[in-house]
C-alpha cells in the first residue's frame, strides 16, 4: 500500500459515513462508496480480510499522524461606531379639509 499521508479521522462503528467520506482504522485509509458504510456487518477491516466492507468502502492507503486543522490568523480591522446619519422625515397627518 502507498502512503496516504496523515491520517483521516478515525472510523467510529455504527456512524453515518456520506459517499467520499475518508476515515482510518489501523493505520490504513478508506474511503466510503456507498451509504451503507455506518451500517453493521460493513466495518473496514484494517487487516483487508474478505468480507462485506469490501462492498461499500475502498483502501486508499496507509497513513501517519493527523490532518492538523486548517488554521488561520484572525484578521482584525477597526469597527467605526461612529452613529450615521439618518434623515428625519415628517410623519404625514390627515387634514380635516378632505374628511367626509
């Protein structure tokens, strides 16, 4: 198996897994096929055995480490509270000229 570089998340059983959904298990990386990968009986198998995983997950590699999160300097830039303008309008009033 080539290398896959660090390693995904690790597989949780019974976890809702969508289609292109990477985890690893043992030091190997699969990658989900088909939405029946949470379901029971369809674990991957880090030893690669036969069996139903096969059906719903392919290997992609091994891997080491961890994904470290994408991370990034919060940018800061000052926030004026100065209060803005807002032109008043007269309220209209009814004149009793045009009452029925």
């Amino acid at each position: 198996l080539s290398s896959a570089g660090a390693c995904p998340e690790e597989y949780t059983p019974l976890s809702r897994y969508s289609v292109g959904t990477q985890v690893q298990l043992g030091g190997i990386v699969f990658e989900c096929v088909d939405i029946a990968c949470g379901y029971d009986g369809f674990e991957p198998e880090p030893s690669l055995e036969d069996g139903l995983w096969w059906q719903v997950w392919d290997v992609i590699g091994t891997c080491s480490g961890t994904y470290a999160p994408a991370t990034s300097s919060p940018t800061t830039r000052p926030v004026s509270l100065a209060p803005t303008s807002i032109p008043i309008t007269p309220t209209p009033t009814l004149s009793s000229a045009g009452a029925c």
